[in-house]
C-alpha cells in the first residue's frame, strides 16, 4: 500500500531529525520562564479552544442531518453549543483545572489571592495548595459560558419581535439597555484586551474578575506532539460518520412512533413532523407556531425567521420541507 510505503521512507528522515533535536540543549526546549507566563501560549490555547468546540458542533450536526432530527441543529443550534462548552468545561476546568488546549500549552489556573501567600509573589508555576476553588470555578463558568448564552437569546428575542418599536414601555427601555449593555461590554473586552498584552496577566475577562490566572503547569517539560487527542478526533469522526449511514437505514420515523404512542409526547412531537404535513400557522421547518413568520421563496411556504435564515446561511440553499422546491431567499 501507498502510505506503508511513504512511512518506510520517512523513517530515515525522522530518525535524523530526532537526533538533531537531541543534540541541543536541552535547557532550551525545557525551561520556561520563571516569573511571567507567556502570552502567545495563553492565547494560543485560547483560539485552540474555539477551534475544538467547531469541530464538536460541526461532528453533532453531521450526526443529526437525518430527517426526524435534522431541525434539532437549526431551531436549537445555540443550545447544542451551550451542551458542549458545558460538557468541555466540566471535564476540563472543573476536573483538572486545565482546558484541554491548556494542557496542551502546559497552563493551568490557580487561585491568585491564594498564591501570594502560598508561593512567592513573583513564582508562575502551580501548585495544588493554590488550585482555584469550586465556587470560583462555578462563577467563572457563569460569566463565561452562562451570562453569555442568556444575553445573545435576549437580544434575538428583542431583534425578533421588535422590541425597539414596540408601544409597550418597557420593551423599548429593555432594548435600548440591551444595546448599550452589549456596547458596554464590548469596551470592557478591548480594555481587557489592552491590558492583557501590556502585562500577560488574566487571558479573559471572566478569569480577572474571578481572580483565575493561567499559571505553568510544570516548570520542566518535555513539549512533545500528544497524539490523544488526535486519536480522539480520529474516533468522534469515525462514530459520527456511522451513525450518518445508520440512522436513516433504522426507519427512525417508525421507532419514534411506536415510542411515541407509549406517552412519549416530545418523540411524538419529532415524529409526526413529516415533510408535507402542516399545520396552518406553523413553520415548515420546526412545526412549531410561526415567529417573526417569512415566506420562503419561490414557493411562498411559511418558516420562522429564525428557521428560515439559519439554513440559507449555512447552506445558501436548501430543499422546501413541505414540497421540495429549492428555497434560496425569503420574503416577508
């Protein structure tokens, strides 16, 4: 086979480069430094973050783009997010005090008012008398993750049923707190920012507020390539790629019914939305009642706009849900 052959090859190749990376010093490779922690490393471990959670929700969408499941990844896109960030944040933060991609930069978050007196001032290595503790890692993952989550459906709603219009008093007060509040924030982030770079203490705003700072794991280490989590991604895509193929061959919409008729009133809900079957008032997409409702274009068939302007942003067109027809633009 091919690539048995270019592993033969490479072999040598690999074998010099090993030995030209030992012949170096090894304090170089090793040492970090001991009295501040680098910022390329903290962001670095940042945009790794966002690109692990991409590649999740990209995974989970794939394994739900089947017919009785594929409005899931639309109407509640947001909240399959929220599932994950949550998931990758207890399994990190909360257990090891570590993301995933800061354990791969070899950073960890202490306590800081716990620091000054366990450890000497100026020293950036962690210790466990100075690990963070669980209400200071329940308050970082509410401004983090939470407060985040809340404020962007807020504003959805806001946008969605015209708040700023509306002849309702505190409708159009809570809009305009909502745009100076997401200004507001949006100022104290570049502020941050500023200050971040100047003195490559606290990464992101919810780490300064909670006194979280991202510390070296251990002062020694060997800065190696972890194939884990590769292996990993390896498996994820491999599952999700089966099910892809599996799930439409199961008869899906069959099983929901059965289950259904059990007392299942959320599976009988997925069930019996079936293309070309639907209700008056209700979106195509979701079979819910119609929000801020638009017509799809050419065929007129009513979605909600949330519905409607999520699938022609992820995917420019797609087939009507209730006749076939290639829906590409959307009218009110």
């Amino acid at each position: 086979m091919a690539w048995v052959d270019d592993i033969r090859d490479s072999a040598d190749t690999l074998h010099l480069l090993v030995q030209q990376q030992s012949s170096i010093e090894q304090s170089l490779l090793k040492q970090f430094p001991a009295q501040h922690v680098l910022r390329i490393f903290q962001l670095d471990a940042l945009l790794l973050e966002a690109e692990v959670s991409g590649v999740l929700k990209t995974a989970l969408d794939g394994v739900l783009n089947v017919a009785p499941l594929e409005f899931l990844s639309f109407r509640y896109s947001e909240e399959l997010q929220l599932v994950l960030q949550s998931l990758l944040y207890k399994f990190g933060v909360w257990d090891r005090n570590q993301s995933v991609t800061d354990r791969m930069q070899n950073l960890l978050y202490r306590n800081e008012a716990a620091s000054t007196v366990a450890t000497a001032p100026l020293s950036v290595v962690w210790s466990k008398s100075t690990s963070p503790s669980r209400s200071q890692k329940a308050i970082h993952y509410i401004l983090s993750i939470i407060l985040p989550y809340a404020f962007k459906k807020l504003s959805q709603r806001s946008l969605e049923e015209n708040w700023a219009n509306s002849q309702e008093r505190w409708k159009s007060v809570a809009s305009r707190c909502i745009r100076w509040l997401g200004a507001a924030v949006k100022v104290l982030h570049i502020i941050h920012v500023i200050v971040f770079l100047m003195e490559g203490r606290y990464r992101s705003l919810p780490d300064r507020l909670v006194g979280m700072r991202l510390v070296v794991g251990e002062q020694r280490m060997q800065r190696l390539v972890n194939l884990v989590y590769l292996n990993q991604h390896i498996a994820w895509q491999s599952w999700s790629s089966f099910l892809t193929v599996a799930m439409p061959a199961m008869r899906l919409g069959s099983l929901l019914s059965r289950v259904s008729s059990v007392g299942g009133t959320v599976l009988a809900g997925v069930a019996a939305g079936q293309p070309g079957v639907v209700r008056e008032g209700h979106c195509c997409a979701c079979r819910e009642p119609l929000v801020l409702s638009r017509r799809a274009s050419p065929c007129g068939h009513a979605y909600c706009h949330h519905c409607i302007v999520t699938r022609l942003e992820a995917t420019t067109t797609f087939p009507c849900a209730t006749c076939g027809t290639t829906i590409d633009a959307c009218a009110t």
